[in-house]
C-alpha cells in the first residue's frame, strides 16, 4: 500500500500543471517550476510580454522568466521514467504488493497478502507467468475463431450487398413494367380520370357552398353574443338605478340563449376512384374491337391440326395432310384467315392447353421457311420455362405477373402498334416499338408438341 501511495506523489509531481498529464521532455524555469516543453513553448506563444521582451510570467506563481532560460530537468526526466516503469509493474491496490499470482477461481491478479486473505482462502492460484502461455493460447483460438465468424459476416455482408442490388434491380425492372403498363393504359384511363376529376370538384363546391354558409351563420351569431355581452357589461358598471331599469327583462332576454348548431357537413369523400378496378374497364374498351378470327389451313404446317370450324389447332406429327402452296415448311405455325389493312383489330386466344407456343401477328407475305422479326413477324412466345419472349430483334424477354389463360392482341393498323395483353386481368403483357405496316396483316399462331390454342368467341 505505501509503494502504491509513494508511486501517486511522485506522480503529482511529474504531472504538467498546464495539459495534467506526465510532462514529456521536463524543462525548468528561473522560478524553479517545471512544465512540459511543448506546453510551455506554446503557452508563450499565445502571450505578449508583460515586461521586457521575451519575458513571461510562470503560470504558476506569475515570477517572470524567458523564453530563452528554459533547461531540461534531466533529474525529473529520470523519475517519470521510473513511474511509468513502476506502473507497467502494477501494484496491489489494496496491499500495495506486487501483483505476481492469478487466482483461478476470481479470474484476477492478486498478491501474496491477497492469497492469505479470507476472501481468497482456498482458490486455486498460481504465479502468472507460469499459466499466461495457456491463456494466451486459449486467446489465440478464440481470435481464430472470432475471425472464422468475420469471415462468415463479412460473406454474409457480401451476400446481403448482392442481395442489395438483386432487389434494386428486381424493383427498377417492375418499376419499368409498371410504368410501361400505365403508359399504355393511359389513352383508355384518360376519360375516366377527367370524369372523376369533374365529379370531385362538383362535390367540393357544393361542400365549401354549405360549409362557407355555416362559417357567415356563425359569424352572425357571435356578433349577437359580443352585443349581449357588451350590453351587460354597461349595465354592471352604471348606477344602483340604471342596473335595477328594466333588469328582469335583460336577464330573461339574455339567459335563454339556445346554441343555434348550423347543419352538419359530411367531409367524406364519396366519389372514390380505385385505379385498379379500372383495368376491368379496359378490357371492356378492348372488346369494342374485337372480330373474329378462323384459321387458314391453307397455311398450317403440316404437323398441325385444326378442328372442324378452324377456330382450334393442334400439334399432331402424324397428321395425313397434304403440303400446301402458302403453308409454313419449317415452324409449326398456321394464320389467321382474315386480312386486317386499317383500323383497330382485337382478338383473344385461349392458350391455357399451350406449353410452348406462339401468337401475335405478321405481314400476310412472310416467308413460309423462316421467322426473321425484321420480315414483318410481330409476335410473343412462351417457352418451356415458362419465360416469355417478344420476338424482336435481338429477342427480348419480359417477365409476367401471372401466367396468363388467355392472351388478347390488339393491333392498330393506323398507329403501327401491336400489344398484348392477360385478357382475364386486363393487365398489359408487351407493346412492340411503333412501325409501319407495308402490307396487310394477319393473325399468327406457333404451336408445338403437347400442346393447342383455341380462338375464343365474341362475348
């Protein structure tokens, strides 16, 4: 306990009154007080001299001293040292015996005294440097381990940073689709929006009619009360006589005031517009065009099957028929047998009997042994993996919501615009890029193995 009480004094001794911690290089001033060289160095520096130049009082007892007097204090420089020596050492704070066991059982330094003590009578202890080796080897697995787990968070902070971008990219791509979606929708929404619009300003003015009458009403009636009021207020203030003049008739004229409440205004809004709901009007909009559509057998492949009234095909590889002039040779495709030059043309297609098929529209003089997109071919395809694809060129992919039953097409001769849409939803599928159309166009179809489409008929 003395060491630790002697290691203490000698440490307020070596501290710098000016930055409290141990002076770094001592220096001596005339007065005899010393400071760190820095400290005091800098201390000047922020100072003018009070007397000669170059002279400055001593912090401490305010003695002058220059600037140019300052001396190492190599014999305090020896005793910092020391305390910082004696500190590495540590010392029992309650004995003041050097800290030379570890008591197994508290996890703890102790001293020689410690280990006699009551509260430490019969734990196992033994001297430090004999067990710090197994200690440090027992740190060293943990930190193994500890940076086997860094490892594993920072794969796992990699993996979420991936993850990261993953949804980023998932959310900018819907945010596409959906934004192309209303695009496409916004000429059927448009006179929907207008209307609703027009009925919600009629609302709002009716409602600020009643509502600004209530608000002059009032007004009326708090003029009334601040005319009672003030009527009452005189009376108070007159003669015994004047009070008493006619008191029974202002105090009946004035208790009974009833609150007049003006009628009361809904601020309900009844003219609800759910955006959603109106893609059921879309597909309502989409059958004012819609025509129908019979396939031409004069064009099926030969590994396709129609039925009796042409409005379904099959794929059928042992199919008997004949090779036709104007048939399809290479992909198991059919057309349409009506011709669309003008206007706008909607028709549906049943494709929940489909795995892999096709269907769109194309120039009705493609060539029978090829699908280049740039040879007049405006159509979707589903493939195995249920991913779909728009046959431009390169390909592109598009996701679908929902796997549709039913596909609607519409074409718009005059726009030069094909779109495709989930019939039963009402949502939009894909637009193909604007184009000009150089001859008539007819209804297409690609069929493969497994599977049929079906031309649905009008409602």
């Amino acid at each position: 306990m003395a060491s630790a009480t002697v290691t203490r004094k000698l440490r307020e001794e070596a501290t710098c009154p000016i930055c409290l911690e141990l002076m770094t290089e001592p220096v001596s001033i005339d007065c005899g007080h010393s400071y760190c060289r820095v400290c005091i160095v800098g201390l000047t520096e922020n100072q003018s001299s009070e007397t000669s130049p170059g002279t400055f009082p001593c912090p401490q007892c305010r003695n002058p001293f220059k600037i140019d007097s300052l001396r190492p204090n190599k014999h305090l420089q020896n005793i910092i040292e020391t305390i910082q020596e004696t500190e590495r050492e540590r010392f029992c704070e309650k004995h003041g015996e050097k800290l030379h066991l570890f008591c197994e059982d508290d996890g703890q330094l102790i001293c020689w005294r410690c280990e006699r003590s009551p509260e430490h009578k019969g734990h196992v202890t033994a001297i430090f440097e004999d067990i710090c080796q197994g200690y440090r080897e027992k740190l060293q697995k943990t930190v193994t381990k500890l940076k086997d787990t860094e490892v594993k968070y920072m794969q796992l902070k990699l993996d979420t940073t991936q993850n990261i971008r993953s949804w980023e990219e998932k959310i900018r791509r819907e945010r596409e689709r959906i934004h192309s979606e209303f695009m496409n929708l916004h000429t059927f929404l448009n006179h929907e929006e207008e209307f609703y619009m027009c009925r919600l300003e009629k609302v709002k003015e009716q409602k600020l009619s009643r509502l600004q009458d209530n608000v002059a009403h009032l007004e009326n009636k708090l003029q009334e009360i601040k005319n009672c009021i003030l009527e009452l207020d005189q009376k108070c203030q007159s003669s015994a006589q004047s009070l008493l003049q006619d008191i029974k008739d202002i105090l009946n004229r004035n208790s009974d005031v009833n609150m007049e409440i003006p009628e009361d205004v809904s601020l309900e809004i009844h003219t609800v517009c759910n955006v959603p709901d109106l893609y059921f009007s879309v597909k309502k909009m989409l059958k004012c065009y819609q025509v129908t559509v019979t396939l031409d057998p004069d064009t099926a492949h030969l590994g396709l099957r129609l039925s009796d009234n042409h409005r379904k095909v099959s794929y059928c590889e042992s199919s008997k028929k004949s090779k036709t002039v104007g048939g399809f040779t290479v992909l198991p495709c059919v057309l349409g047998r009506e011709p669309f030059v003008s206007g706008r043309h909607y028709f549906e297609v049943d494709v929940r009997e489909g795995i892999k098929w096709g269907v769109g529209v194309c120039l009705e003089n493609v060539p029978r042994d090829t699908q280049e997109p740039q040879s007049g071919f405006w159509v979707i395809r589903l493939r195995k993996d249920k991913s779909c694809l728009a046959l431009t060129s390169p390909p592109t992919p598009f996701l679908l919501r929902d796997q549709p039953q039913v596909v609607g097409i519409i074409l718009d001769c005059d726009a030069g615009l094909v779109s495709f849409y989930n019939a039963t939803t009402g949502s939009h599928l894909y637009t193909f890029p604007k184009a000009s159309f150089s001859h008539a166009l007819r209804p297409y179809f690609e069929v493969y193995p497994f599977s049929s489409l079906s031309l649905t008929s009008l409602n």
